[in-house]
C-alpha cells in the first residue's frame, strides 16, 4: 500500500457535498472527488466521470452514491462501479483513514469505508 497523503480535514466537506483534491496534492493520476454522505460517511474516488469528461465533484451525492453533473451515470462510493447508463466503467476508489480530525488519503489503493 502506498504512503498516505494528508487532504484535509472532516470539516473541509459539508454532509451531502463533495470537494475536488487536485492530484498534485492527493499524488494520484486524475483529482479525488472526496465525498461526505448525509450519513457522515466519507469516501474518495477519482472525480473524472467515466463516461465523459465532467467532475463528480460537482455532481449530486445520494446515500451510498454519487451523480455525474454532466449526463447523470452513477457510481457507487463503496466500489467505483458504474450504477446507471450511459457510464459502462467503474471510477477508481481510494483508502481512507481519519486520525482526529484530519483525512488522510492512500493514493491508488483499493477503499473502504470510514
């Protein structure tokens, strides 16, 4: 597993949002769409759709879920799988860990739920 990679804090995302990390921060290879559900669940995936070139980040979070803004495909938090047409192909997940107050990410492992 790779060396984690301190990208905020549990207040920086309001229950139902989400917010873009740049990768140059998160030393991925696209952005991280970190997500908090309504449920206080937080979540990281990769924030580019899919199926076409548009942020989840922007998009709407619904439980365990999350809508691309652009043609509404789903893909779940969990997984990455793509949950609804027209995306065919999951996003990548990532690990994460909460030490007090602050988020810290695993870059390109395979995520669970905190």
């Amino acid at each position: 597993m790779s060396e984690a990679v301190h990208i905020g804090s549990v207040d920086d995302v309001e229950p139902g949002e989400a917010k873009v990390i740049s990768r140059d921060i998160a030393n991925t290879h696209d952005d991280i769409a970190l997500v908090r559900t309504e449920d206080g669940d937080y979540f990281a995936v990769d924030n580019t759709c899919s199926h076409a070139l548009a942020s989840l980040a922007e998009g709407w979070v619904e439980e365990q879920s999350i809508e691309c803004p652009l043609h509404s495909a789903s893909f779940c938090l969990k997984t990455g799988e793509a949950l609804s047409l027209p995306a065919t192909e999951p996003v990548g997940t990532h690990t994460l860990e909460l030490r007090g107050d602050e988020i810290w990410l695993y870059p390109g492992s395979v995520k669970g739920e905190l």
